[in-house]
C-alpha cells in the first residue's frame, strides 16, 4: 500500500530492507514526476487510493458508482505501468457515498468508508488483495458520535489503532480495536486532533511506519500537510510541521493520496480529472 505497505509488511512479519527502508518523504523538495494514469472508464469521481503489499497492485473507489476497483503495475509503484484488472467489487449495498478504503496486511480484511452514514464497514476476502474474492462481513462501527462528515480512513500495522478524518469538525479521530482489524471490538478513545488551520475540507489521511509522522490531503488548498507526533499513533502528542506540498498544479480536487513502500513517491488521486498523479518526495 504504500505507507500502508510498510505498515502491512511489519505487521506480517515481512522483512523491510532494502529499497523497502522507509524514509520520511521531504514533501519540501516534492516534484511531479510528469507521470499519470486515468481511472475514468472505471470512476467518474474516484475518492482514495491504496496499493497492495507488494506494491503491484493498486485499488480506487469511488462515489459514482459506490466500488472499488482493482489495478495492476507490472512495475511495483510505477503508475507507467498500470492496466485495469477488469475486477470491482461494488459497495453500494452498504453505502451510497464511500471516500475512504484500506486493508489489513495480508489482504484477507478490507475497510470502506462512508461519509453519509458516518460508518467503517468490514468485508473479507478468500485470496488476500483478489477483489473478486471478497465479501460483506456483516460488521460496521459508527464515527457519526464524532464527525457528521467521515471522509478519510487509515490503521495501525497491527490494526489496533483506527483513525478516521471528519470534514464538519476538520479533525482526525482515534479508536482502539482490542482485536486487530476486528471492527465489533472497536471503541472510541476521546482523543483527536484539528487541522482546521491547515484545510478546511481535509479529505486523507497516511502515517508513516511507527506514526510519528501524519499527513493530511486537503481539497480547498490542494495541498498535502506534514505533521509529528512524539509518541506514534498517539494523537494527542500530534503538532504541525509547517511542511506541505501543493498538488494544485495537477488536480483541483484532491480526494485521496499514499505513498511507495521506501515513502520516496507519492500518488494523489482526484474528481476533476479522474486520474491518479505520481510524485517524487525523497
């Protein structure tokens, strides 16, 4: 996935040398890599982005047509090399306005968000990260006693921790599952953190491996922001950096974004022009 790649891989027990070595992206000195990939045929307003393990997977969902979609890099993380798998999985039984998506390491759990119920809802999958395999697990968590507006959705690598963005207060919020990945066992830790003095319609969210890094896509500025937290995944210890990167010049709406295993690329997916952009950030 991603920052949830990494996530994923230490999680799973899943050596992360190598190229996988996670290096906070320099979101100061981010450039275009003049790189894109459309997801128009599939999603006319695609809401987030997430990538497989592995990276040679990729996943949009959107609110036109309430599905995910499933892509292939033969590449890991270069979008050059991107082709739709011609597998969806559709949402909309469940939800009729869903931003946010993520997945459990090994693939097998995937969450879905939606900012009309205000609602994470949990569904399986036989062959991890195969949409074709996946199901409803019949379990869903309400963040409505939070924000009225849920939009962006991430985890902890052991799926202990949730967090869940709101656009009628501009903040994150922070639930503890005493069964990772287990939304029945999910409840609300009284704590969470404003961006309202950074964008007013924050729509994603991304940690970095030990969550002592967050970032946070905005829509009204177009702009990525960069924040610290002294104790990872613990948003109460979170402050700004005044650190962020504009994507304007490529998107007007931007919904969603991740970044490569090693935190050295960036991709922001958006309404406008329904195509997933590539960046550099080391």
């Amino acid at each position: 996935m991603s920052i949830a790649r990494l996530m994923q891989q230490a999680a799973a027990g899943v050596p992360t040398g190598g190229g996988d070595v996670w290096t906070d992206p320099d979101l100061a000195n981010a450039s275009y890599d003049s790189v894109s990939f459309s997801v128009a045929g599939q999603e006319t307003t695609p809401t987030e982005i997430v990538f497989s393990t592995d990276g040679s997977k990729f996943y949009i969902i959107g609110n036109v047509t309430d599905s995910i979609y499933q892509y292939s890099l033969s590449t890991p993380f270069d979008l050059s090399t991107a082709s739709y798998d011609s597998i969806s999985f559709s949402v909309g039984s469940q939800m009729g306005n869903p931003y946010g998506i993520f997945f459990s390491p090994d693939g097998t759990k995937m969450f879905a968000l939606d900012i009309s119920t205000d609602a994470v809802y949990q569904y399986s999958l036989s062959t991890g990260f195969d949409l074709s395999t996946a199901s409803y697990d019949s379990v869903s968590f309400s963040a409505a006693g939070q924000d009225t507006n849920t939009i962006g959705l991430s985890f902890n690598p052991e799926g202990t921790k949730m967090f869940v963005l709101g656009i009628t207060n501009d903040a994150v919020y922070q639930y503890s599952l005493s069964t990772g990945f287990d939304l029945s066992t999910a409840s609300y830790d009284s704590v969470s953190f404003s961006v309202a003095s950074q964008d007013t319609v924050p729509s994603s969210t991304r940690f970095n491996p030990d969550g002592t890094k967050l970032f946070v896509l905005g829509v009204v500025t177009d702009a990525v922001y960069q924040y610290s937290l002294s104790t990872g995944f613990d948003l109460s210890t979170a402050s700004y950096d005044s650190v962020s990167f504009s994507v304007a010049s490529q998107e007007a709406t931007p919904y969603g974004f991740d970044f490569s295993s090693d935190g050295s690329k960036m991709y922001v997916v958006g309404s406008v022009n329904d195509t997933i952009y590539q960046y550099s950030t080391a």
